[in-house]
C-alpha cells in the first residue's frame, strides 16, 4: 500500500471550505482561488475586494464606537466630586 492511499468519494461526502467562493457561492472547482486572512477562498479579485472593504467598514465602525464611548467616560468624568488627603483615625 502506498502512502498516498485514496479511497475515493464517499456517498456522504461533506463541504469543504475551498468548494465555493465565500461572497458569491460560486463552485472553486478548477479555477483560480484568491484567498483571503488565511482561509478564507474567493474565486476573484472582485469578490476578495468587496469582503475586505466590508471587513474594513466594520472596524471603523467598531473603531468609532469605542471611542464614542471613551469620551463619554471622560466627559462625565468632571461632574463627579473627587477628594483626597489624609484621615486620621485614633
């Protein structure tokens, strides 16, 4: 038996992530496969694009929303009475 044994194709046979594009679905079988963060297949320029613009658009978004929220922190910060020194106690 060779190291290399292949059984052929079950009946059952299960997806495998380099089948099909990951934007449009369509079949990666003989064709080009432009990839994308490792592991993720596309079968164009176009549609590797079009996912890293959407990936880019949600983190500025999550970007953005961090750093509303930091202002708000630091916004409500002067409202608060804050006091320091020492207490003695005997």
């Amino acid at each position: 038996m060779s190291a290399y044994y292949y059984p052929g194709c079950s009946d059952n046979y299960e997806a495998h992530y380099l089948d099909s594009c990951s934007a449009c679905g369509k079949s990666l079988h003989n064709s080009d496969i432009f990839m994308y963060r490792g592991n993720t297949p596309f079968c164009s320029k176009e549609c590797r694009q079009e996912q890293m613009e959407l990936d880019e658009s949600r983190e500025k978004k999550l970007k953005s929303g961090r750093s509303l929220r930091k202002s708000d922190s630091k916004s409500s910060t002067p409202n608060k009475t804050v006091r320091t020194g020492i207490v003695t106690v005997s």
